[in-house]
C-alpha cells in the first residue's frame, strides 16, 4: 500500500473513532471509568492468574475488594467535606471583610502615591464586575461537566454500570488484546505494537503512579491539616492531593491557600504560619525521597504544561468525559509525535544528502 494510502486510511479511522466519541458521549462515561478500573486492576489480576487461580475468580475478588475500599472511603471522607464546605460557604463575608481590611491601607497609599482618589464604591464595584464574570466562568465550567455525565440520571446510571463494565473488561481482558493484535494490518503490526507499548508504559507509569502519589498526598495533608487545627484542613488537603496530578501545582495551591486561612484564621500569628507552612515543607520532602520514587520510580512522566493542556482542552470538548480521556490521549499524542519525528529526522526531508549517499 502507498504511504498516501496508509495516510488515507488511518485519518479515516482516526475520524470515525472521533466521531463515534461524539457521538455517544452522553452515554460513554460509565465505559470509560469501567475501562480505567480494569486497566488499573489489570496486572494484579494477571499475577494472581499466573498462580493457577481462576480469572473469574480473581477478578470478583480483586473487584469486590476494589469498591468496598472505595465505598468504605467515601462514607468516611464524604461527610467531613460536606461540612467543611458548608463552613467554608458560611465564613467566606467574614473573610471577605477581613481581607478588605487588610487591602484597604495600601489602597490608600496608592492612591497618594499615584494622586488619584479611588473610591469605595468604585473598589466595590470593580470586585463585583470581576466576581461575576469568574461566575460565569465557573457556570460554563459546571455546565460542561453536567453535559458530560453529572446529570442525576447520569450520576446513578453510571454507579450502577460501571462495576460491570469494569469485570467484564478485566475477565475478558486476555481475549480482547489477542483480538485487537489479530486485527492489525501484518506489515506494520511490529511498529504498532510497540508504540502500543510505549503509550502503556506512559499511562501505567503517570495514571497507576500518580494517582497512588496524590491519594497518599492528599490523606497525609488532610489530616496533618485537621490535627493542624487549621480551618478547613481536610478540604484543603485533599484538594491539594487532587491537584498534585499537575506536578507542582497542587502543592504550590495547596500552600498558598493554607497560609491564607491560616493568616486570617489566627490574626497573623507567626507560629500557627509557620506550623501550616511547615506541613506543607516535610510533606514535599516526604513526597520527593520517598512517595514518588517508590511508587513512580523512573517511570517517564508527562510535562506538567501539556497535563494542564490536555485536561483543559477535553473539558471544554466533552465535560467530565474529556477530562478522564485527557490524559491517555495526550500521553498517546506524545508517543505518536515523538514517532513521526524520529521517522522525520530519519527521511530524506531532512538530511536529504546523507540518504541520498546511503543509497
């Protein structure tokens, strides 16, 4: 076949799986996390297999203990969030008022330093100008998660779907890759395989790892937080954990928000700072000697900006839905586009002299 064929066909293929996902994506969330349960499951599964066990009677077990931890977790950390962010709802005048009382003295040395008379009211109405459109924003931001699978019929359809999907996958598993191998086109099934490979070895090394790294972060933040004494600790904690996907970020967030309520939590009492900021220290250096490299180890990761990208950019697509597939996508693109540059380099586009001389 013609490379211009090759060409022809994979953009076809690759247009038809794009519009398929379109297509159903109100319906493909409870596969999608079905999928990455089995995926994350997967190599327990298949240790315990090569034991002698029985597939099925390993996956129902691995399973079933999977989402009673799950389940075990949620009714434990579920409550302790609802009324952290109900308090947190309740005291946002108190420290809005508290930080106008701090910004309000240096309004006013701006003003006589610059010789312009800012008002109030004008302060005031700016800050509701810019609330409102970060409103606006966030109503986007929720609208496209609602469209993507937060509906309430939606939200119990994929509870009950998705364990299902999930034992399926994983008990079928072996039968599937065989399927998927047997379908490759013969001539290039080597260099498919192998790319195949090294997109696994991108998402098994950040999903599986990563995701270890911000549970253990976010649990450990939580409740050194909570015993911290600092308001809203475990809300703060976790959603630390959360954004620690982003290497980085979270725990710069994390920080930064901390200090903030702890500042106007204790009037600026420098030891109770100090206590919340140094949480944060021995957990990053908790984090960088033993968590991550014990669970990541030298597993190559994805760059932070092309993480806030992707997650960004399958958000705004397909709400909650593109954000799951955010990344297998991107570290996919990744593989894909370090391929074709290494074909590149190595074309006669490139270096056109030293393949002509080769010939």
């Amino acid at each position: 076949m013609k490379p211009i064929h090759q060409l022809i066909f994979w953009a076809t293929a690759l247009a038809g799986i794009l519009f398929l996902v379109w297509l159903f994506k109100s319906m493909l969330l409870p596969f999608v996390l079905g999928g990455a349960i089995a995926y994350l499951l997967n190599p327990l599964v298949n240790r315990l297999v090569r034991f002698g066990a029985k597939r099925r009677v390993v996956v129902l077990g691995i399973l079933g203990c999977f989402l009673t931890v799950l389940v075990a977790l949620l009714a434990i950390i579920l409550p302790i969030l609802v009324r952290e962010a109900a308090g947190f709802v309740d005291d946002v005048p108190q420290y809005a008022h508290k930080i106008w009382l701090l910004i309000e003295p240096r309004i006013l040395w701006i003003q006589e330093k610059m010789g312009q008379q800012i008002t109030a009211d004008q302060i005031q109405d700016a800050m509701k100008e810019n609330i409102g459109k970060a409103l606006q924003v966030g109503k986007g931001v929720l609208g496209g998660l609602t469209t993507g699978g937060l509906a309430i019929v939606d939200f119990f359809t994929t509870i009950l779907i998705t364990p299902v999907v999930a034992y399926f996958l994983m008990k079928e598993w072996p039968r599937v890759t065989s399927y998927v191998k047997d379908m490759l086109p013969k001539e290039h099934a080597e260099v498919i395989i192998n790319l195949a490979g090294q997109i696994d070895g991108k998402i098994s090394g950040f999903v599986r790892g990563q995701i270890m790294v911000c549970l253990c972060l976010g649990l450990v933040y939580a409740v050194a937080l909570s015993i911290a004494g600092l308001n809203y600790g475990f809300l703060i904690g976790l959603g630390t954990g959360v954004l620690s996907i982003i290497p980085f970020v979270g725990s710069a967030v994390g920080l930064v928000t901390s200090l903030v309520v702890s500042y106007l939590q204790s009037g600026g009492d420098i030891t109770f700072i100090g206590i919340i900021a140094a949480i944060f220290f021995v957990g990053q250096f908790i984090e960088g000697n033993f968590i991550t490299p014990k669970l990541l180890g030298d597993s190559v990761g994805l760059h932070p900006l092309w993480i806030i990208f992707s997650l960004m950019a399958g958000g705004s697509l397909l709400g909650l839905l593109g954000m799951f597939l955010s990344i297998p996508v991107a570290a996919s693109i990744g593989v894909i586009a370090g391929f074709m540059i290494e074909q590149y380099k190595a074309s006669a586009y490139y270096r056109p002299q030293e393949v002509g001389a080769e010939k």
